[in-house]
C-alpha cells in the first residue's frame, strides 16, 4: 500500500509525490530502494531537495507515567535541484542502506507489532512538505533468526514487542531506543521465571544480546530483574549449536546474579528533552483495541499478546512460536502507519 499525498505546503496546484519501496522486507544494514514518483502541478517548480525519513513508534517512561511518539532515527537525501514542469511526471530512484540497528518488525511473516515507517519530504522555493508515507517491513538478519529459533526450540514463546526510548548502559547502541522482545519462559524455567526480555543491538560485524529475566521471588523474598550481555558474529550463524549456546545463556541468567547491571542500567533520558526528537503522543491508559487512533494506545502494562501464541511458526523446522500480534493482519499494521504517523507532523521531530 502506497499513501499518496499532495504536497498542502506548495498550494492547491502544487506538486504530489508518490514513494515505491521496492517489495518485500529487509534486514538491519540492508538496502532500502525505491522509487520516488513526482508529478507536476499547475506551474513549473524548482525542486531543491527529496528526502527519506526513517520513523519509528516509540514508548518513553517518565515522571508522568508513559507516553509513546514518532522518532526520526534516519534522514537521507535521495535527489534535489532540479526543475519540475507543471504536469510533468518525474521519477527519482533511490538506494540507501538502513541503520544496522534498524528494529525487527516481522519474523517469518508475521508482523510483532513493531510501526516502522518511510516518509518522504520535497523542498520547492523553501517550501518542505512532509508527503508521501510508506510502512516498513524488516526481518531479522540470519544470526538474530538463528537466536529467536533456537529459543523456540527450548520452548519460549513469543509475548510481545516494543521499543523503549532510552540507552542500554555498556552497549554501543547508537539509536536514541532499543527494540525489547518479550517472552515467556519455556516449562523448565516457569518456576523461576517469569519473563525473559530480549534485545538484539546489531553492528556490521555482528550482534550485541542482551537478556534481561523477570525472576520470581521466594515465600520471603521479592523477585528481581537479572541482566547478562553476549556477542556473537555474523559468520557464527552455521558454526554453533544455538540450542546449547542459547539455552547457557538462559541457564547463566536466571541461576546468577547479574554482573551486568540491573535495569537501571537502561537509564531512561528525558523524552522529552530539545533534541529528542519523540513525538507528543499520549498513551495513557488502556488504549484502544482496534488500533492507536490518534497516537494514542496502550500503556507498558497493556501490550496487546494474540490469541495464537501457541502456533509455532516454522522456517525449515519448529520455530519461536510467533502469533498474529493483538490478532493485528499485516494490512492492520499497515494502517497502523498511516494512523499513528500521518498525525505527527507538527510535533516534536526535532534534529
């Protein structure tokens, strides 16, 4: 689906734009292309620059509770200065490589409730518009495949999926947020466990993993979140036993103590700082099923887990039992784009 806009900043006989990504998802560090399709309005115009944004739904905490916003977390020029004649029809092709860490927004198919988006800006005569906005689809990379299947192998099971704005303290993380996966515990650790969060922080040579547990407390004790940090390789996807590798990771987190930290290692910035660039979405209070109308949706507490999260989602064998999110259809979170972001032009997406 394409949301093609003409341009309300140039006027009624302005020019309209119209941005094709080329189909099919991609991966973190891949190449996002397209094309980006002009056609003139009622007069010649000068077009001094087309630009991408990259734009992300992103959950904050602060003192007021949680809010949720639209995040730039990448800008591209993608062609400029040329003229435009009226009625004219102009095509503009693009190739740009996505931030490896870019979030998942899909695995095997089904959507995890991730809203990323591509919206294209056009500047004529000092003019910017914010015009044509695009959902984007991306699937993990081998290596963050290999992890999440062999963790269905174990048994866990997919609960839902977010981004949290705020930094992962000893990390490299470079985006101002980071993707959690939430899970629950396979049987042999539902006794300990209550959760396990994963966060996958991708480079160009491979993965930072973080894994946080939600441990239960005893009869005279409260539970506690343990954190625990592991790297591995892009050229490790078909060197190593991810069931064993993973389940020893599972193993170190919940029978230790974290050395890592505990989740004040997140470290939460201000959402709303100069600079921040998050949006000015609300989403107190238990939102709405049918989708986040107006910006507004579930609080931390309220992510929306489907009815199928015990039908397993196979890629060659058994995979991370992965269902429709909040029973959301691909086309549902399309929509969803178009919803949440198509709103949020005038706020808070600062450089």
């Amino acid at each position: 689906m394409v949301f093609k806009r003409l341009l309300g900043a140039m006027g009624a006989g302005g020019p309209s734009v119209d941005t094709v990504l080329d189909g099919g998802a991609v991966t973190p560090g891949g190449i996002l292309s397209g094309q980006v399709h002009l056609q003139g309005g009622s007069a010649d115009v000068e077009i001094e620059h087309i630009g991408l944004e990259l734009i992300a739904r992103v959950e904050a905490e602060h003192e007021d509770g949680e809010s949720e916003g639209a995040v730039v977390f990448e800008r591209f020029t993608v062609g400029g200065g040329f003229r435009l004649a009226e009625q004219e029809r102009h095509s503009v092709p693009f190739s740009v490589s996505l931030p490896w860490e870019t979030p998942v927004s899909e695995l095997y198919g089904q959507p995890l409730g991730i809203v990323l988006g591509v919206r294209t800006e056009l500047a004529v005569a000092g003019a910017r518009d914010k015009g044509d906005l695009d959902p984007l689809a991306v699937r993990p990379l081998p290596v963050q495949e290999a992890v999440l299947e062999a963790l269905g192998q174990l048994g866990f099971g997919f609960k839902s999926a977010d981004l949290e704005h705020g930094h992962i303290g000893g990390t490299g993380q470079q985006l101002p947020f980071y993707q959690e996966i939430e899970l629950t515990p396979a049987p042999q650790y539902a006794h300990v466990v209550n959760e396990i969060e994963l966060t996958f922080l991708a480079t160009p040579a491979g993965l930072e993993i973080v894994l946080e547990a939600d441990k239960r407390g005893g009869l005279f004790e409260s539970g506690q979140d343990t954190l625990t940090r592991f790297t591995v390789g892009h050229h490790d996807v078909g060197a190593r036993d991810w069931n064993s590798e993973v389940d020893g990771w599972i193993r170190q987190l919940v029978e230790h103590r974290a050395s890592y930290g505990s989740h004040a290692t997140y470290g939460h910035a201000d959402p709303y700082a100069a600079g921040s660039g998050y949006g000015h979405h609300s989403a107190h209070g238990s939102g709405h099923e049918s989708g986040y109308e107006s910006g507004h949706g579930p609080g931390h507490e309220g992510h929306r887990s489907g009815p199928g999260l015990g039908t397993a989602v196979a890629a060659g064998a058994a995979g991370l039992a992965v269902g429709v999110v909040g029973g959301l259809v691909a086309a549902e979170v399309v929509d969803e784009v178009g919803d949440f972001f198509e709103g949020d032009d005038e706020g808070g997406e600062e450089d």
